[in-house]
C-alpha cells in the first residue's frame, strides 16, 4: 500500500533578500505548532519530478514552514525564484527532529542531555525553538550554551 502525502500541491518559489538569499517554497498549510513540535520536519517527495530524500522542511518564523530549493534542484527542474512548482510530500517516520548540531552538543554534556531528554515536548520544543530564532550562529550557539548551562545544575 503507498503512503499518502501529506502536501501534493503547486507552490510559487521565493528568494529570501539580499546577497546569498535562499530560493525556497513557503508551506503555508503546514503549521509547525499544529504537526511537528520541534518546527523541523525531515521529509522526501519530489518537486517537478525531482526526486526529495532526507530533506527537511525549516521554520519560517511566523509559524509556517518553508522548503529550501537547492541550485542542483532549480538547475534540474529549470525553475528559479518567481515560478510554480509542483510539490509532493511524505513525512519521514520520525515527527520529530533536533537539530544535529544542537544534539551533538547536548550529548557533550551527558548531564543536560539527560535532563533535556526528560523534559516535557512542549518544554524541548520552546528550547530549540529559542535556538532557531536566533538570527547570527554566535547567538544560536550562545544559546545553545545558555541551555547546556541551565541543564547541568
């Protein structure tokens, strides 16, 4: 039995502005507070036939998600910014996701692992969250050692 896709629909490629913006399709149905606590999402699909495995769908900062479009991808589906795709979506079996790099710290620090690991999902979720927001990667990692630090009392 094939698994039904949680996305199958035509969504209009956007850049994020300025130098090294993103190209990207906005999920706007998909709320990361309504499906997927951690507001990451890995999935697999295809856009324009081009063919997804283990990518993931990233908060927007507003609630919703986007998809992030690589150059390999537009180069192959000859699509940029300004055009209609079409995108097909499955989740991957795990909901949720901490962020590699996040976990890879929190498992440095066995102590906050365990503590972090034993937190309520609302309470996990509101942490990486906080992380995610963070706009600069100092901040994201002065987040990240705020946590540890406030795990490992």
């Amino acid at each position: 039995m094939d698994k039904k896709p949680f996305i199958a629909n035509d969504y209009l490629l956007q850049k994020f502005e300025g130098k090294g913006g993103w190209t990207y399709a906005l999920i706007p149905e998909v709320s990361k507070e309504k499906r997927f606590p951690f507001g990451l999402k890995k999935v697999s699909g295809s856009i324009d036939n081009f063919h997804l495995e283990n990518c993931t769908l990233m908060p927007f900062g507003n609630g919703q998600l986007f998809l992030p479009v690589k150059a390999e991808i537009r180069k192959s589906i000859k699509k940029e910014a300004g055009d209609w795709v079409r995108i097909i979506l499955f989740g991957e079996e795990s909901p949720e996701v901490i962020p590699g790099d996040i976990l890879e710290c929190l498992k440095e620090a066995p102590n906050a692992y365990k503590r972090f690991m034993e937190l309520a999902d609302w309470e996990q979720k509101d942490e990486i969250d906080a992380i995610l927001e963070a706009k600069r990667q100092d901040t994201k990692v002065e987040k990240i050692v705020r946590l540890i630090d406030k795990l490992n009392y």
